[in-house]
C-alpha cells in the first residue's frame, strides 16, 4: 500500500502537510512512531499513560516488530493522521484542556524533527521503520516504596497491603520482571537501544534494579554515550551495590533526574511509605552540590493530600536551594478517582482556594517565578471545574483501611484536612 505522503514525492506542500498534523489541535501525537511502552509484566501499550489494562501486545508470546504494526497500532496511527480523537489519550486531553503540560505536547516539542517518519506510514496504519527513538521499559516492578497512590502493578512493596487492603490471596508473583519473565523479547529490545535518542527510565524505582544497570554499562561500552538519560526516581539511593550511579551518570552527554515529591518531612513520609526524609534531601544535596551538570526537577503529583500544601513545599525546596522555581513540575493525579484533588469537600476546596490564590498573588511579581505561579493557578482552576465531592466517601474507607495496615494516622499528619474524614 502507499505511504500517506510517499517519499518520493516530498515536496513543501507535503513538508507543510507533515508539520500541519504534528501541531494538530488536540489530537496528534508522535509517540505511535517513535516508542513503545512496556510493562514490567511485559505488556506493551503505546505510552505510560495509557490505560494500562488496553494492551497492545505481550512480550512473553510476541516480538517487538509483530506489536509494532499489530492492528490497534495500525488503527491508532491512521486515527492520528486523520485529527480523530483515541479513547486512550484521554488523560493527555484533560491535561491540555487543563493548561497544564500533556505528554503528547511535550513529545510533539522533543521529537518534531523525526516528523518526515509520518511520510512512511502506509494507508492501512502499519509503519516499515522499526527504530524506537524514545525507550520506555519499566524493566520490573521492584520499588522499596509504597506510595500511596500507586500499587502492586508498579510496587512490589505494596504487595502484602494490597492484599489485606482488599482481602484476598494473591496468586501473581510479587515481583515481575522483563528480563526474568520475557528474556527472548528483552533480548530482542536491548538490541535497539543503539537507536534511541532518548531513555526513560522509570518503574517500580529504577535506581534498584539490575537492568537498569546493565543498560548503563551497554551504553557505555558501546560508547553510546549522547542518548540521553532521563529518570523519575524516588532517589532514595545513589548506588547499585557498589557502583557509584551518578559518576556512571557523568559519561553521558545529557542527563535528567525527575525527583518524584510530593511533600516534605512528615508528610511525605506518610504519602510515600518507605522514605525516610533525611536521606532524601541528602541525595538531593549531593546531586546540587557535586553533580551541577546533571540536570534536577522536581515532579510533584498533586493529590489531595498535598494541594492545601503546595505553598509549603514549594518555599521550603527553594529556599534551601535544592530547588529553582523552573525546576517544579506538577504531575496532576487522575487515578485513583478518590484522590483526585476534585473529590475535595467544597469548603476544603475553598479555604485551598484562598490560600493557593495568595500565595500566586504574593510571587507573580518574583523574578522566575511566572511559570510556576501559572502552574498554581492551573491546580486550582482543575480542582474548581469539576465537583467529585461525593467520591469522598471511597477516599475516608481506603484511607481508614490503609491507616489501620500501615499503623500511620491521616489526622495526625493531615490535621488541617482532618475534615477530609468526617462523614458528613
């Protein structure tokens, strides 16, 4: 079948037509082109905000190649060409509509230069040029955290909670691997990391598990060294066994280290079980300090647990210079639905209104400091357009079940929110 805009025949009108659909409103995205996301169970969906249970593929019966031109991501290349909206892209959708940073706008920025590859796409969806320029494998669902908004899927240690939070038996593993459960396919993705401009490396927590390790050291020796690295890690360690990992780090031309925070001290100790605080800000201290070439944010998934305190952590990072006011990025959580800052009850919403319109009042004017007060502003006008007060109820059984597993007490923590718990 010919290609939607053969190559042969690229003249401007086609350059124009190629960068027409990769600013498309709303809709396009360069991922179904350039990346594959895999599970640490070996799934394959086209990107980590998929829905994950809407696979494209299994590496443990599959090759990459077979997944790659399987008919959903025929279907979805040829809804992207057309301007058609995919049921799976929904939470970019909410984001953009939002205001705040999409995946699929962030990816369309990164990766605009490959838009001549939308040339080679053939009329039926399937795509010839298997090169993942941007790898995303979550090689294993390892983590020393039990955050409180994820699971076993993505958290080993949430293995036993998840199992008496629900009251049942587990019969899965408690942790999945890629290189353990799919070696042929891993063996098969390992060989096309000399392609890639940019790896992702996220989990369970990446910073703990071997492969990510042995990725280091192929790209190394391979002297593949100008892909560039990007994390989010829980950073709460800088060494696998022996090896120093940011000194492996200073090798590569780029290097990208998504801290994931919510709050600080207590708090997060509490949202993110397994951290200790001290060691957190110790890590971070030695990435500013001895690493400055490595490049740092924060990214931040505002919860109801955290928006009332946004202000907090926001003032406490930057004023002990572990943090620029650039350098805060907020991932907006939109699953579980009991945690989404919407579920507030409506007079919580309103004293966080207050407080969050303040603090955008008071730094608007500070040198830097528009982006991130545009960021604030988005979280409260996400967190007023829509009331899901009445999944508040699902929020106090969860947290009261989780409370009681865990020995940790949401009032004690959270006593401003302590509302949050009354039912009323």
């Amino acid at each position: 079948m010919p290609p939607v805009l053969p190559l042969e025949s690229q003249n401007l009108a086609d350059l124009d037509k190629m960068g027409a659909i990769l600013n498309a409103d709303q809709v396009f995205c360069m991922i179904p082109w350039v990346h594959l996301h895999v599970m640490p169970n070996s799934a394959v969906i086209p990107c980590c905000v998929w829905p994950y249970q809407d696979k494209f593929g299994d590496g443990k019966t599959q090759d990459v190649g077979s997944i790659w031109n399987s008919e959903k991501y025929r279907e979805l290349r040829k809804n992207m060409l057309a301007g058609k909206a995919s049921a799976g892209c929904e939470h970019c959708y909410a984001l953009d509509k939002a205001g705040f940073g999409s995946m699929r706008q962030s990816n369309n920025n990164r990766f605009a230069h490959l838009a001549s590859t939308l040339a080679l796409t053939n009329s039926d969806g399937s795509h010839p040029d298997l090169k993942l320029k941007y790898i995303d494998i979550r090689f294993s669902n390892l983590c020393n955290f039990r955050c409180r908004g994820c699971g076993p899927d993505l958290s080993s240690a949430w293995y036993e909670d998840h199992q008496q939070l629900y009251n049942y038996k587990s019969d899965k593993a408690r942790v999945s691997s890629i290189a353990t459960d799919s070696p042929t396919f891993w063996e098969e993705l390992k060989t096309m990391i000399p392609d890639a401009e940019e790896i992702y490396f996220g989990g369970g927590e990446p910073l703990i598990t071997r492969e990510h390790f042995e990725v280091l050291k192929l790209l190394i020796a391979q002297n593949k060294t100008d892909v560039r690295l990007s994390y989010n890690t829980n950073l709460s360690t800088l060494a696998y066994g022996n090896q120093d990992l940011a000194r492996m780090w200073s090798h590569f031309k780029e290097v990208v280290i998504g801290i994931s925070l919510d709050d600080i001290g207590p708090r997060a100790e509490y949202f993110r079980k397994g951290t200790d605080w001290n060691t957190i800000v110790a890590n971070m201290r030695r990435l500013v300090e001895d690493f400055p070439g490595i490049r740092r944010y924060i990214n931040c998934t505002v919860s109801v647990h955290n928006v009332y305190y946004l202000p907090e952590i926001i003032e406490w990072l930057t004023f002990t210079g572990l943090m620029g006011p650039n350098e805060f990025n907020v991932n907006m959580l939109l699953d579980p639905i009991e945690y989404v800052i919407q579920t507030l009850p409506l007079d919580l919403k309103e004293k966080t209104t207050r407080k969050l319109n303040a603090y955008v009042d008071k730094n608007n004017n500070r040198e830097d400091w528009q982006k991130l007060t545009a960021t604030v502003r988005n979280v409260i006008k996400f967190m007023n357009e829509k009331d899901s007060s009445e999944q508040n109820a699902q929020f106090r059984e969860r947290t009261s079940a989780l409370d009681r597993i865990r020995g940790e007490s949401f009032i004690e923590t959270f006593p401003e929110l302590k509302r949050m718990l009354e039912d009323t």
